[in-house]
C-alpha cells in the first residue's frame, strides 16, 4: 500500500509492514496515481505552485517532474503514457492539464498535451482504462465527460436531470472486459454528499438507475437493520470503488460498505472511528483498502473478512514527545488534544488518551512505567500506562506548561510555565507531591515548548532561558537553588542587535559543557560551571534552531531548524562538520536521540522514525585512519532486536572500573577575548582553553556500543566522521585547538582576580551613641535625592524587569530608582557600609548586608 505522510511518499509491505520512502517534496502530497501495472507512481504537493514528480516505483527514482498550480487530484492512465492532473488557476477557476509521460519512463522530460480553464467544480478527475484519450470528472451539481483531440482538450456534460443539484465526491467504472460489447459501453457509477449513488451508461451518456444510502432503523431492542436504498435523508458517501464482483463504499457515518453490484442488500461492513475518505479494492479483489478522516490506514481482507489496521496518526502538529529507553515506547502529545503511545519495533499504537485540554509537553519516567503530561490550562498530570489511570494532578502553573522533565536518577520531576513559574516535584512517591515553587523564574511565552527544561546526565543541575529571554539560569536540580545565570545578550560585543536564548541543551556530564541555540541562528558552548564562552558556531540553520540533542558518548550533535534536521560532529574539528536532511513539510518541534543511540525521532507534522547509522567510538579509535560514514535514513531500524545491547537503558555502555579523578583547576571568573576570522561560516574559539573544557571528548566506551558500522578506505589525514566534500558548507575557515593552544603558548593572558574579600571604606567619624532619633512625622530634615553609587560593594545592584525594581547601595543608604521618573525611595537603617543586596525571585523582599548586620525590606 501507497500512501502520503505529509511530505513524504511511504510504499508499506501488508505482510511485513516494511517500509519504504519516496523523499524529494517540499510540502504535503496532495494527490497520487498508479499507472495499470504499477511500475509509474505520479504524485503531487500543494501550494501556489505545485511540483508534480513522476517516479520509477520499483527503483524509488525520480524520473521525471514539471509543475502546475493548487494540484488536487491526478490520474494516471492504464499504459502510463498519459497523466491527468486537476487543480486551481490564480484566478481560483478549475483547472485541468494532460501531460505525456511517454518520455518519462526513459528518463526524458513530461510534456504537456492539454490544458483548459473551466468554471464548474471538480472534485475528481480519472482517465478511462480502455482509452487514455478520454476522461470524466465530478463535482459539485455537475458530472463531465472530456476528451482530448489534436492538442485540444473538451468537455460535455451529463444530463443529470433532477439530479443536478447534487455535490459528486467521485467517480469509477465498471470494471473487465466484455468480448459482446465495445470498450466504452460500460457503466459509470457516481457517489455523492447526500447518499445517492448514480449508474450512468458511458456510452449514451444517460441514467440508468439512482439509488439512495440511507441510515438504518433501529428495531426490536436497538438492533440495527441492513442499509437500503429508498427515499429520505441519506448518508453522505465520499469514495467509490467497483470491481468485477462487488462495489465498496465509503461513508461520512464511518462505515465501509460491500455490495453487489445490483445494491441488493449489504454482504460485509466495517465500521471505523471516524468518516471514510477513501476506499479501495485491490486488482484480484480480495483486499479493500480504507482511510478515515482520523487518520487511520486500514484493509478488509474480504476472504477471512478480517480486518487489519495499518497504521494509525494524529490528525493535528505533534507538539512533543518522550522515549521510554527500557521499554522502547514512545509518547506523542499533539494540537488533536490526544496523548498516544507508540511502540518502536512495531510502530503500532498502544495507548489513546483523548483530553479537552490541549496537551503540551510530555515526560517518561527514567524507569517506572509512568509518564507526566502539561497541559494548555497549566495543569500536570501523572499516568500509570499498565493500569491506564492518574496517579497525581498538580496546578501551579496559570499559562501554558512549556517544559516538562524528570530527573534521570528519578527522584525528581520538574514543569515550567509561559508565565514564568517554575516547579519541583518529588517522583519518588505517587503522588508526586510539590516540594517547591518559584515565580518570575523562567522567561515567559510558550515559543520554548516543549523542552524548556533541560537536566544534567547525573541530575545535579537543572537549566532553562529566563528569568529574561536573555539570560540562562542553571539551578541546583535537586533544591532549585540559583547556581549561576549567564546573559547571553553580551557574548557577541560586536552585534548591532541583542541575541536572546531559544534552547538549552545539557550533553553528557564527562563533556562539563551547557548548549545554549539564540535568536540569531547561533550554537553557543558554556562552561557548565563557570559559564564561560567555549565556542561559537554561528548560521546554523536558516531560521532559528528549535530543538537540540547530543549523543550519550558526546560524539554527535542533531538540531533542527524550520523544516530540516543536521547533524553534526560534535567536536567540530574536521572539514565538514554537519550533514543535513530533509522530509518534514512544516517546522520541527523536536528532536532527539533514541537512548539505544540507534534512532533519531523527529516530530512536527508527523512523527518521524530515523535509524542512526555510525562507528562506534572504541572501532574508529583502533582503525585510525579510518573513514567513517555517517548517515540518517528515515526507515523503521531493522534487525534492532537482533544487536546485544547491555544495560537498562539499552545504551551499551558498562560501569567504569576506576572512579574518574579531577583533573580540571579551579573556575577562572575572566572574561576571554573571542577570535574573529571575518568569515561567516568560522568557528570562534576562546584564546585560552582549558584542557577540561574543550578536550577530545569523553573516554571512548567500552566493547559492546549499539551503534552499526561501516568501514571505507584510508585517505591520509583525518577525515571528518561526516560525509561530504572537503569544504566547510559556508566557506569559512576551521581552527583546531590544538594549533590556537600553540600559538598561545607564547602569550600569557592577565586574568582579573575576582576572588578579593569585600573590604569596608576607611571611617574617619563614628556615630555619636546619645544621638536619638526622632519620631516618624517629626523630622526636621528628610533625604530628597543621592547622587552616587557605591563602587566598592559586592553584587550592590539588583534589577528585576518584570516589576520595574531597581536598587543599589551608597554608603549605608539603599536608593530605589524609578527608572521611567527618576524619583528615588531611601530605606534607611544601616549604619555600615552596606556591602551587598539581594531580591527574590519575585521582587517582593529584598535583603541588605551591612557588616555583621542583614535586613530584610518587604
């Protein structure tokens, strides 16, 4: 079976539900066509102006492609030679064009045979399988007959009487050969919205019997009698096949119908979960094919009278999803309002949990069989998956939850909210009770769903953009304890415009790096400590990055961007650093690595299954200078279950024999100079990397790793474990550390000591201790303004732009600044020079340390 997965053409094997692609569309198919023996596949996309691709279809190749606009419907003829096509001008009229694709099948081009303009409506069009000179279409209040002669392309419609106000949804003809009769006389049969079913002899062109579906009639305790054909309201029928037996229908009711071909009663039904879109019997006519308007592929086996779903879908963007590594399952949250579980050897739906409120983002516990879910109104909700039911139920979000994650020790779960909450939960318990909230934390919006939320590989550290869009805060995952917050606005002092965080991204621990993607197509490397720049890629994709993941070795790093996903060496110290591909037809929502490191999972306009092809870090070490060749191809992983794979997690990896010793210094709070080459496609490093920092990559895992290998020739240097030409993809030129490590050799940068104890002013007056101070309304004397500020404080400005607080310390006077009027407040009290401030989260409460002395203003 042949079928359209938004921009993608799937060829699927019923026995062994094998999968096969037809990739080359920019956007979703709209229409596809067999020629009679299957060999020619045509197909065609939406949009202004449409591609339209003939393909070899037992090669995959393309053979040939033109364009025409708004395709909607295509029809192939019998021998292949000729294709119909039906879509709309820019005048919004029908449009019909006849190309000849005899040249095709030798690899010439299509040539154009036919085309007219016409002003009634066409719903469907089909080339007759006796003739490929004469077609017929429907629509609505019109059913036509066409025909193309010397170059010129007519049309004549059917006398349908009093039937003519009647909207057609499709068309066929009866189908053999009869020796008694010429091609043409046979009869066509004709559906419609209000359930009529019209036979029209082809050949006079006249009706020659209407009948009706209507809905049935219940009787005798509900039981449902047979449909008929008799007057009344009817059940809208929206495909139509006929083959030599039987004729199948397709019905807005849900039903898939077979009948005689005299309509005499109904032999076999199948009732499906939402309205039939289609129908169709295979050539020996032992197979029905059906889709619904749900999105589900199914097939009536007419022998056994089985039935067998193919597969099922959402019918809206997938907005997120989350991997159960032991399991190997899959939760999918979409804009249907539907959570679904998928199994990843099968692709087959286990679960379905439909909600009124629109799911956001989706979390599996690291080993319980247990998943959370947020929602648009702010609610999270914890499910049990082997007993279907909810196990806990928290509201502290008012907006949108925008990041959902759990810790991967699984002690703990986090949610983030679009206006800025942020919560942690202990999962240790069922009902995974709050254990704290913090307001005005994470950046507000919901364009960061729906993995706001990233957790370091040894759960200590929790990371995420806000309070503003330019700052990242790392916390401590286990207390939400600020551990240190970076702007991201000021890394590129040469930028006219201020760049804002997008994703964070935690790779393995071993790497000590935090991923940060910006508003200006940029990839930033941070010290996950320090918070030091590390490296900056910049034009990593032509629009925002929106999503991020690194390999478990931290080998790889895949990001998407609007419609495309790359892949990169993580390292960047090769030639070419990134490949990239294509299939989604709208902008990717996430991406992420399978824990077996064996497939890549991408969701946006569907959910896409990638196998990971790529050496082993332990093979490529022993056969260097070996070539490795990396690539994604979007097909179901074959032969998985056959692979050893060790661990829970099915990662491959082994414990460590020795407990890694430190061997990084003590954190430099400098801040480094960053090297500009002046080419747009360069990698800008720091002028003084620390070995800890930026090293070769973690130590290779041991024997065992997942991942498929493939070996090519050695070609002299190192090549990149990215296949592609020697050039970098943007022209610009590649510095290794190892040679800015040697030219820095000769310099030695001077680092500010920023480890310097606050030091308090030399005093040359004390406070007269009989001084009193007078009573509140009795003062003879009142503090209008203080110009000045303390410079020799420690951390003696807070600033919180969503509330408008501004304060700072001089002398021992806090001033509250209103930035918009410039009038002050004075919070008085100290008598010694205050030393530091601090505010919380909400700007409610502020402290001051003056001394041995703290207070607290509210």
């Amino acid at each position: 079976v042949v079928y359209a997965c938004h921009a993608v053409i799937v060829s699927m094997k019923i026995a062994s539900e094998e999968q096969r692609f037809f990739i080359g569309h920019t956007d979703k198919v709209s229409a596809l066509a067999f020629n009679g023996n299957c060999t020619l596949l045509a197909s065609a996309q939406t949009g202004g102006l449409s591609a339209v691709r003939v393909w070899n279809y037992l090669k995959g190749s393309c053979l040939a492609m033109t364009h025409a606009h708004s395709v909607s419907s295509l029809s192939f003829s019998s021998s292949g030679g000729v294709l119909c096509g039906v879509g709309k001008d820019t005048h919004g009229k029908s449009m019909v064009v006849v190309w000849n694709t005899q040249r095709a099948k030798s690899g010439g081009e299509v040539v154009l045979l036919a085309k007219a303009h016409t002003d009634v409506d066409i719903q469907t069009m089909k080339i007759a399988f006796f003739d490929d000179t004469r077609m017929v279409s429907c629509g609505r209040d019109n059913i036509r007959l066409w025909r193309v002669r010397s170059g010129v392309l007519r049309s004549c419609p059917v006398n349908l009487g009093e039937y003519h106000a009647l909207e057609y949804t499709d068309i066929a003809f009866e189908d053999g050969h009869f020796a008694d009769r010429e091609p043409d006389d046979r009869t066509l049969f004709a559906s419609s919205k209000s359930g009529h079913i019209l036979e029209i002899d082809y050949k006079s062109m006249a009706i020659r019997n209407v009948r009706r579906l209507l809905p049935s009639q219940p009787k005798h305790s509900q039981r449902r009698e047979k449909q008929t054909f008799c007057s009344g309201p009817g059940i809208a029928i929206n495909s139509i096949s006929v083959s030599s037996a039987f004729c199948a229908t397709g019905s807005e009711d849900g039903y898939l119908r077979l009948w005689p071909l005299d309509f005499s009663t109904v032999f076999l039904e199948a009732e499906h979960e939402g309205p039939l879109s289609l129908v169709s019997i295979s050539a020996e006519g032992l197979n029905v094919l059906a889709s619904t308007a749900s999105g589900t592929l199914g097939y009536l086996d007419v022998s056994s009278r089985g039935y067998s779903t193919l597969m099922r879908s959402h019918t809206d963007t997938v907005l997120g999803f989350s991997v159960d590594g032991i399991r190997r399952n899959i939760a999918t949250v979409s804009e249907d309002r539907s959570i679904r579980i998928w199994n990843l050897d099968s692709l087959q739906q286990l679960y379905d949990f439909v909600s009124e409120d629109t799911p956001c983002a989706v979390a599996f516990h690291p080993s319980q069989q247990v998943f959370s879910c947020g929602f648009g109104s702010g609610l999270v909700r914890v499910f049990r998956i082997s007993t279907s039911s909810l196990l806990a139920e928290h509201k502290q979000h008012r907006g949108k939850v925008t990041g959902l994650a759990f810790s991967p020790d699984g002690e703990y779960m986090y949610s983030a909210g679009s206006l800025g909450t942020l919560a942690l939960y202990s999962s240790a318990e069922d009902d995974h009770h709050v254990l704290r909230v913090l307001g005005n934390v994470v950046a507000r919006g919901s364009e960061r769903r729906p993995d706001a939320l990233a957790v370091s590989s040894d759960s200590r550290s929790l990371a995420f953009v806000g309070p503003s869009e330019y700052t990242v805060t790392v916390m401590d995952a286990r207390s939400l304890d600020e551990l240190m917050r970076i702007d991201v606005s000021i890394l590129d002092l040469d930028s006219t415009s201020l760049d804002s965080a997008v994703k964070v991204c935690f790779p393995p621990v071993s790497t000590g790096h935090l991923l940060v993607t910006t508003s200006a197509n940029k990839i930033l490397w941070l010290n996950a400590t320090t918070g030091r720049l590390l490296r900056e890629v910049p034009n990593t994709h032509k629009k925002v990055c929106s999503s991020l993941s690194v390999s478990d070795d931290g080998r790889f790093l895949l990001t998407a961007g609007h419609k495309a996903i790359k892949l990169w060496d993580y390292n960047m110290k090769h030639d070419v650093n990134c490949q990239v591909f294509i299939g989604h037809s709208q902008p990717i929502q996430q991406v992420s690595f399978t824990p077996d490191q064996l497939g890549v999972v991408t969701v946006g306009d569907a959910i896409y299954y990638w196998d990971f092809l790529a050496y082993p870090q332990e093979i490529q070490e022993r056969k260097t200078p070996a070539h490795a060749a990396v690539s994604l191809s979007p097909c179901r992983a074959a032969g998985a279950s056959a692979l050893s794979v060790s661990g829970m997690l099915m990662s491959g990896g082994m414990p460590r024999e020795t407990a890694p010793v430190p061997s990084s210094s003590p954190p430099c709070l400098d801040i480094s100079s960053i090297n500009r080459t002046g080419h747009e496609g360069s990698l800008f490093l720091c002028n003084d990397v620390e070995e800890s920092d930026l090293g070769s990559g973690p130590p290779p895992p041991v024997s065992g790793s997942v991942l498929r290998v493939t070996e090519t020739p050695a070609a002299g240097r190192q090549r990149s474990p990215l296949r592609g030409s020697d050039r970098q993809p943007n022209g610009g030129k590649l510095f290794d550390l190892d040679e800015l490590q040697e030219r820095e050799d000769h310099e030695t940068p001077v680092q500010p000591d920023s480890y310097k104890h606050f030091t308090s002013r030399f005093k040359t007056s004390a406070l007269d201790q009989r001084a009193a101070a007078p009573l509140s309304g009795e003062e003879g004397l009142r503090l209008r303004a203080v110009i000045g500020y303390n410079g020799n404080g420690r951390g003696n400005m807070v600033w919180n732009p969503d509330t408008g607080l501004f304060a700072y310390s001089c002398g021992c006077v806090v001033v509250v600044e209103d930035l918009h009027t410039g009038s002050q407040k004075h919070w008085l009290g100290h008598t010694e020079e205050i030393s530091t401030l601090a505010a919380t989260h909400d700007a409610q409460v502020t402290l001051h340390g003056a001394g041995v002395i703290i207070f607290v203003f509210k």
